[in-house]
C-alpha cells in the first residue's frame, strides 16, 4: 500500500514518526531532489536517516528519479498528463521501484509540502492509483485522506466541485499553475530564489 506525506506539517520529528507507525510505515521514500531544509533541518537527509533506522523504518532516496525537478522539467516541456510522465525512463524506472517496494509492506513517499496539491508527490501518487487501482493514503497531523478524498477536497475547498473537470485534467492545469508561478518568482528574483531552493525544494 502507499502513503504520502509532507512534513511542513510536523516541525517536531517524533509526530512524524508517530504517525508512521500508526500507519505501519515499513519503507520512507525521500522525493525531494534535493533533501536538504533550511527550515526544517530534522528532515535532512541524514539526520532523517539516522532517525528512521533507529525507529526501524527503513529509508531510501528516489529524487533522481521521481523529484520536483524531474516533473517540473517534464511539465514545461509540454507533459500534460500522468501516463505521459512515463515515457521518462528515470520517471518510469522509479514508478517501478515504487509499485515493487508497495508489494513487500506498507510504503510512503515523502516531500515538503504539507497540502499534496501543492506538490508534486500528487502527481506520482495519482499515477501509481491509476495504474494499480490499490488505494492511496495522504497522511496528516490529526488524520489520513484516500487520494479521492484529497481530490474531492481541493474541489469543494476552491469551488470547483460545481465543474464538470476530471481529475487528470485538473491535477494536471494544477501543475501547470504551480510552475508558472514559480518560473515568473524564478525571473523576478533570480539570485533570492536559487539562494532559497538550495534548502525548500521538492
């Protein structure tokens, strides 16, 4: 089974842990490209480390494969879809580590951002859901969502319940909002941006 998780939403470590093991979380997956945090330096990749295995959880690194970066780059050369992420073979390599991992116990990808819809671990969630029909678990501080929760959410919380848009299409225009934003902040503030996602990157 797979989870996500982002933990803006556990400044102290050990609720983090808490609610993995209430999960039965055997795996923690870091997607972030680069794992390091300025601001939540208990998540660097080492420490992180250190932390996990002393809680037996065991840790891996699939930035290189699966990483913001990554789905960043995919998007704004015109990828427009989940399944089109996949014609990637870094992408599609790491989708297959994720799917063989999830067979042997209870499996979860972690990234920064608290909200999924604020980052791209939704993407490659959504992607391994549609793929292999098994369910998918966001985790929070106080509770846990299915991915169609968390969808259905996110429509009803930005009035879009009322839209007859499916879930690709709006995970996708998401995306593409997101990274827009984000290249015109880029352009802005060149030197203050690439000085910040030194540490907060996905």
């Amino acid at each position: 089974m797979l989870f996500t998780i982002g933990y803006s939403g556990f400044f102290e470590i050990d609720n983090f842990i808490k609610v993995l093991k209430e999960n039965n979380i055997t795996v923690l997956i870091d997607i972030r490209t680069f794992p390091y945090s300025k601001t939540f330096p208990q998540y660097d990749n080492e420490r992180l480390k250190t932390t996990l295995k002393n809680e037996n959880i065991k840790h891996m690194f699939l930035g290189e494969y699966i990483g913001g970066l990554k789905i960043k780059t995919l998007v704004k050369s015109g990828v427009s879809s989940s399944e089109e992420l996949l014609k990637d073979n870094d992408f599609k390599d790491g989708m297959r580590i994720l799917y063989k991992l999830s067979r042997k116990g209870n499996l979860c990808i972690m990234c920064a951002e608290k909200e999924p819809f604020d980052c791209h671990r939704l993407y490659v969630s959504y992607l391994f859901y549609k793929r292999t029909r098994e369910q998918v678990f966001n985790l929070f501080p106080n509770r846990r969502e299915t991915i169609s929760e968390t969808i259905k959410r996110f429509k009803s919380e930005n009035k879009l319940d009322k839209i007859d848009i499916d879930d690709e299409k709006l995970i996708s225009e998401r995306f593409k909002l997101l990274y827009k934003i984000q290249n015109k902040r880029e352009e802005r503030y060149p030197e203050t941006y690439h000085n910040l996602t030194l540490f907060e990157k996905n």
